[in-house]
C-alpha cells in the first residue's frame, strides 16, 4: 500500500523541480572543463559520466566525479527524509 501524499500541490512542484535541477548539474563535464582535460563530450563515448572521465586519463577527476555524482543522490534522499 502506498503512503497518503498530504502535501499541497504547490510543494511537490516545488521538490520536483529541486530534484530536476539536483540531478541536472553535469559534474562530469564541469571537473573536467576545470582541469583543462578538454570537451568530455567528444572523448571516448561521448558520455559525462565518470567511466568516461577516466578515459581522459585523469583518475582524479575521474573520482571527483563518481562521488558527486553519487553525492546528489545522496542529497536528494537525504532532503526527501528531512521533508519528512
């Protein structure tokens, strides 16, 4: 059985958008434009994620990205138990 959903319309709008925006931030892309590596989208398979930043070579940036890219599931989860 699933869980009354007492919020107002207007709240869960709102949390859809935060987790849209949450998940949207290319952390990938963004660590690798830092670190002068070049355009991740035309390296390897093309993909932003960190099986393709470390095609760049650079296993740093490669780390960076697998652990913010968790990050925001992380964040996400922890922000639904704080809304209760």
């Amino acid at each position: 059985m699933l869980p009354e959903i007492t919020s107002s319309v207007p709240v869960l709008i709102l949390w859809a958008v935060l987790g849209y925006l949450l998940g949207s931030i290319p952390f990938g892309l963004l660590l690798t434009r830092a670190m002068n590596l070049g355009d991740l989208r035309s390296i390897g398979s093309g993909n932003i994620g960190a099986t393709n930043v470390l095609r760049t070579g650079n296993k740093a940036a490669a780390a960076g990205t697998l652990i913010l890219d968790g990050g925001k599931g992380a964040v996400a989860v922890l922000l639904a138990r704080l809304a209760g």
